[in-house]
C-alpha cells in the first residue's frame, strides 16, 4: 500500500463500490503544513471568534496547498484504488470548475490578546457552486470521483476550502443519502462518553464545548442535515470498515433530523 493511504478505506470502497455511488472528499492539512516547512513558508493558524481554528492562506501557501491536496494526496489515493480494482479519478475544485468559491474579503479572528479584528482574507473561500453534471457522468460511468478541497475563485484564483465543509457542500448538490465524516475516533465525545445521536441544531449548540478538530466536522455534518441530506455519520476512519460501520451506524456520532 502507497505511504498514507488506509488499507481498510480503501478495502471498504472495494465492498461497497458494486452496490454504491460513492464520491470521496479527501483533507490532508497535516501534509500541507510538512511540506509548506521543508521549502521554507511558515504556516499561520487563526481562531474565529466562535473558536473555529484554520490555516491562514495566503498566495504562496495557497499554491502549495494546491500543489500537495491535488498533486500528491489526491493521486496517491487514486493510484491505490486503482490497484485494488477500483475505477477512480481525482478532480479539484478547479477542474470542470467542479467547486467555484467565493473568496473572503475579511476574516475576522482572536488575537493573541483575546481581541477581535479583522484581516485581509486571503485565498479562504466558501463553496457556492457545485457541478454537479461532472460528477453525475463520472458516476455513471463506474468511476469513484476523489475530489480536493481547492476551488475555483470568480478571478480564476485557487481557494483553500476546508475539506469537511466542501464535502457537506457535495453531498448537498448531489442530494446524497448520507455523508460520512471519517477521522480518528468513534465520533463526538462529550463528558467522556460517544454521542450516538444529535440533530442539526442539537449538534450546533454543542459547538462551544468541542475542540478544534471536531469542531468542523460536527458543522459540516450539521449543514449536510439542514441542506437536504438524510442523515451524517461521524466515525472512526481508522478501524475495519470505516463507510460499511458508519451507514450501519455502528459506534459513531449520527446528526439527523430525527
């Protein structure tokens, strides 16, 4: 198996791929940040004012995020399935402009001193179109769309969009069943205990009381809810058949709207 792809994920595509329509959305932020450090751009993380903790992209380090989501992840996952019999094919949001986004003039975030203020945004934006013909003809075809969280600018600039949030936007264009948030533990955890259930505005209240990485994940899968998708599963991507146990709900975190 190819460095940093998991065997179980894609084993489970494997399984499920005959009977399922699958699009993938991968993140990969941690490996932006290690390469962005060998060739010298320091990284800058900023808090919003509601504790959302993200990476401060500016040209440079939207190039490299480009460059690392598009040229190494997104193939690297691609070249796995490909070897275990699937039929895959990575797209970024710029591609087909499969994602055009609408950049942020402003972030308004936390300083070091606790105070609000605002800088320029950068190369952040949100998701606001999705293609949605490009991934229905991919799908009809057999093939399993992997799609990196870089979309389109209305100047033909690359976006850094936050991979969670660009998948609840895919799930919701495509009118999914489910979408399924992976990452490494069962789910949400609060007062040390899995949350089996939640709906949208449940899980949105809870926000002040989760950390950074779930943060983002509880958001997406709450948007993914309120837009239209039947349910979201946020699950452990690192044991056995991580999609196969999350639509079964099996020890995960479920946000539904009932």
């Amino acid at each position: 198996m190819r460095e940093g792809v998991p065997q179980n994920l894609v084993q489970d595509v494997v399984a499920l791929a005959p009977s399922h329509q699958l699009i993938i959305v991968h993140g990969g932020g941690d490996v932006v940040t290690q390469y962005a450090t060998r060739l010298g751009k320091e990284q800058r993380f900023v808090v919003s004012p509601e504790g959302i903790r993200s990476r401060y992209t500016d040209r440079e380090t939207a190039e490299i995020y480009q460059m690392v989501m598009t040229g190494l992840l997104a193939k690297r996952l691609v070249l796995a399935l490909g070897k275990a019999g699937v039929k895959s094919i990575s797209l970024a949001g710029v591609d087909g402009l499969l994602m055009l986004g609408k950049r942020k003039a402003k972030l308004v975030i936390v300083d070091d001193r606790g105070r609000k203020v605002a800088i320029e945004g950068g190369y952040t934006g949100k998701v606001v179109v999705v293609n949605t013909s490009l991934l229905d003809t991919l799908l009809s075809q057999g093939y399993v769309p992997v799609v990196s969280p870089v979309a389109a600018g209305e100047e033909g600039e690359p976006l850094n969009v936050d991979g969670d949030r660009a998948a609840s936007s895919i799930a919701i264009k495509a009118g999914a069943n489910a979408a399924v948030f992976l990452t490494n533990v069962d789910g949400l955890e609060l007062d040390e205990k899995l949350v089996s259930h939640l709906t949208p505005s449940e899980a949105s209240s809870q926000l002040p009381k989760i950390g950074f990485g779930m943060q983002k994940k509880v958001m997406a899968a709450a948007e993914s809810v309120e837009g239209g998708v039947n349910e979201a599963i946020i699950c452990s991507g690192t044991r056995p058949g991580p999609l196969t146990r999350a639509l079964a709900h099996d020890m995960c975190t479920v946000i539904s709207a009932q």
